[in-house]
C-alpha cells in the first residue's frame, strides 16, 4: 500500500467504524415496514450530514450514515482518458454483477463511480469489521487494477507501433541493398 494512501485508507475505515452502529428503525411512514433511511430521507431526523472523506479532488469518499443504513459512495482517481474509460468499464461490471455484491448498488450517487448500501439487516448477516475490510480492499484493488490495466494497455498499443518502425526500417534496407545492386 503507498505511503500516500494508507492514511487515506485507515481514515475511512475508523469513519465507517464509528458509521455502522445500525439499528433498527420501522418507516415512519408505510406502517410495517423497514426502509434504508439513507435512501428514502423519509425521517430528517435520523440522517445526519454526509462526510466526504477526500485524498484530492479527484479521489474521495462520501460516506452518508443514518440510524439504519449507511450508504458509502467512491470516486476512483482518474487522471487521463485511458483510466476514465478502465474505470467506467470496471463500474458497470459490477453493477450489472450487483446481486452477487449483496452490499453494492446498481446506479452510483452522482458524481462518483461505485456506492455501496449497508442496512442493519446486512450486519445482522455479516460481521461489520468484515464489512468494512471488504469496502478497504475493495478500493485498494480497484486502483490498483486500474493502473495495471493501463500499463498492459499501453503495452499492447506500443507493440505494433515498434513492429511497424522495425518493419519500415527493414523496408528502406531492403530498398537501398536493392539499388545499390542494380
């Protein structure tokens, strides 16, 4: 892990330490029923400010807690065109995958490329330290793939490019041996 994102890291994760204390809150509104707060606002009440968690403008973390759902959004860093389509690519495989991930969203909040959704009832299944390891490596990862993505990318792009100089190269020997023997 680098020296610049392992405080990053560690910061979030003491954040959602302290975010996932969930407990169970019945709607105000539909009788009988248990909906994320976090995504409904059906009480102001229970849902407090957002924190958004930032290592620089173009890599943050908003972590949105409430009284029974947590809703954690990532922006992957993305300086160039290549990185911006990797991580669009790498977004939309997971949300199509969402039921597998019981915790990920199918759309992101605005603005950022993947959201996560933690209810009380996921912690009563998962153990919340596992949860939020999960979230950590997850962003590790996906960083990290990213920028091997684009290293093996460039590779393969810069391949042709050097065949195609060595073959022009072998070209204008084999054009110059073919004059000179005439």
């Amino acid at each position: 892990m680098a020296h610049t994102l392992k405080p990053y890291l560690e910061v979030i994760r003491h954040t959602l330490n302290s975010a996932l204390c969930l407990q169970n809150y019945p709607s105000q509104v539909v009788e009988r029923q248990n909906r994320p707060e976090i995504e409904f606002q059906d009480t102001p009440a229970v849902v407090p400010r957002p924190l958004v968690i930032a290592r620089d403008e173009n890599e943050r973390c908003l972590i949105e807690p409430s009284i029974n759902s947590v809703r954690v959004s990532i922006k992957v860093r993305q300086s160039d065109d290549t990185e911006r389509m990797l991580c669009r690519k790498f977004s939309r495989f997971f949300t199509q995958r969402a039921e597998h991930f019981v915790i990920l969203r199918r759309k992101p909040v605005e603005g950022f490329d993947i959201s996560f959704l933690i209810t009380n009832t996921h912690l009563e299944d998962m153990v919340k330290e596992r949860v939020v390891d999960f979230i950590i490596e997850f962003m590790e990862d996906i960083d990290k793939e990213i920028k091997d993505l684009k290293i093996a990318l460039n590779t393969r792009l810069r391949v042709p490019v050097l065949a195609e100089e060595r073959l022009s190269q072998v070209l204008v020997v084999v054009v110059v041996d073919c004059c000179c023997c005439c």
